[in-house]
C-alpha cells in the first residue's frame, strides 16, 4: 500500500508561507476554484496540500495569468489526484 510522507505536503502554515497570503485567502481561494482543496493526511482533520500543487499555483500567480487560467489548473490538478 502507498503511505503519504508528509513532506511531500504542506500543512496550512507552509501553505500560507510559501503563497505569502492568509488562511482566510486560502479557504475563499479555495471556493472560488482558485486553489486546490486539501487532502485528508490521516485520521481527524489532518489536512494538506501536496507541495507540487502548492508551487504550480504559485506559478501561474508569478506569471499574472487570469483567474480562468488558475481555475483551469486547479481543476487539472484536482483531476490527477485520482
């Protein structure tokens, strides 16, 4: 069986370090399409982000893409998770 190794993730405080935005920004990004919802990482709310997704955001963010472009990602990113 596949076992997570949580650095392969990062917690909400890392996410909020390397995207240099809030943890409220994260959650409404997260509702507006705009970043990836966390992975549950094991039992309770343990949750993250994998850090690959994490630096594809910041990216396309460096890059000034519009939002739809950032949806689009999100969304393809969300996909491979399966």
């Amino acid at each position: 069986m596949f076992q997570r190794s949580d650095s392969d993730f990062f917690r909400l405080p890392r996410v909020c370090s390397a995207t240099g935005v809030s943890r409220s920004t994260i959650y409404l990004r997260i509702t507006q399409g705009l970043f990836p919802t966390p992975i549950p990482l094991g039992g309770g709310r343990i949750v993250g982000w994998p850090a690959g997704e994490v630096a594809a955001i910041n990216v396309v963010r460096i890059a000034g893409k519009p939002d739809e472009e950032v949806r689009e990602l999100v969304a393809q990113l969300e996909a491979a998770r399966m």
